[in-house]
C-alpha cells in the first residue's frame, strides 16, 4: 500500500513540475523516479534477511 502511495506522489510532484517549473525541473523530478523504482528490490531483499535473521535468534 505504501509503495502504491508513493508513487502517487511522485506522480503528483512530476506533474506539478511540469505545470509550475521549467523544464530542467521536470527532468530532475522525472529522473528523480529512476532511484524510487530501482531501490524497492535491494531493500525486499535486505527485509528478508533481516526478518530470517531475527527467526534464527528466538529458535535458539
């Protein structure tokens, strides 16, 4: 749910960009989205670990 809200939001502020601010600031904004979309992978995965981490410690 959180993920979908996000990029919403950054949905929102492209838009606003354009509407509002020169073009350089769109582009910023629009290349702002490359680093929202390719983190979310790395970060499921360093979840997992931790939470398959903190099983191990309560079973011993």
């Amino acid at each position: 749910m959180s993920v979908a809200k996000t990029y919403m939001n950054n949905s929102l502020a492209l838009g606003l960009a354009l509407a509002f601010f020169p073009p350089k600031i769109a582009l910023l904004v629009a290349l702002s989205e490359i680093p929202w979309t390719t983190t979310l992978a790395p970060f499921n995965y360093f979840i997992k670990k931790i939470s398959q981490h903190r099983q191990k410690e309560m079973l011993n």
